[in-house]
C-alpha cells in the first residue's frame, strides 16, 4: 500500500472502493466519484476521456469498437 499522491498527512492512506458498484471516495479530499474511469481521471489529473483511452489501452481493449 502506498500514499495516495495528492493528499497529505494521516488521511493519506484513506481511500475506499466499492467493487459491488464502483463508487470510491477519497476521505482526505472529499473526492468521491461512480465509475474506475471518474478514479482513473482523479488519480492521473486528467480529463474522463483521456482516462478512458489510457484504461483502455492498459487493459488490451480498443476504445473505438
């Protein structure tokens, strides 16, 4: 387990996954999101559509069929 790598102190570690529907929260931001690409975009700092494509492409998948 590592930090998360944008927030700080004890909280740092607290981030919560539901894997039943997806929804996550980060509590030492607030930052909740319902979808692994919302996750993937906070997490990388970018926008959902370019998290998808990245998703995608780490997973094998074509995102234009």
């Amino acid at each position: 387990m590592s930090p998360l790598p944008w927030s700080v102190g004890a909280d740092s570690w607290s981030l919560s996954v539901n894997l039943k529907n997806g929804r996550w929260i980060n509590h030492a931001t607030g930052a909740q999101g319902d979808s692994l690409i919302k996750l993937a975009a906070f997490v990388w700092r970018i926008d959902r559509w370019q998290a998808a494509l990245r998703l995608a492409e780490r997973l094998g998948v074509d995102p234009y069929k």
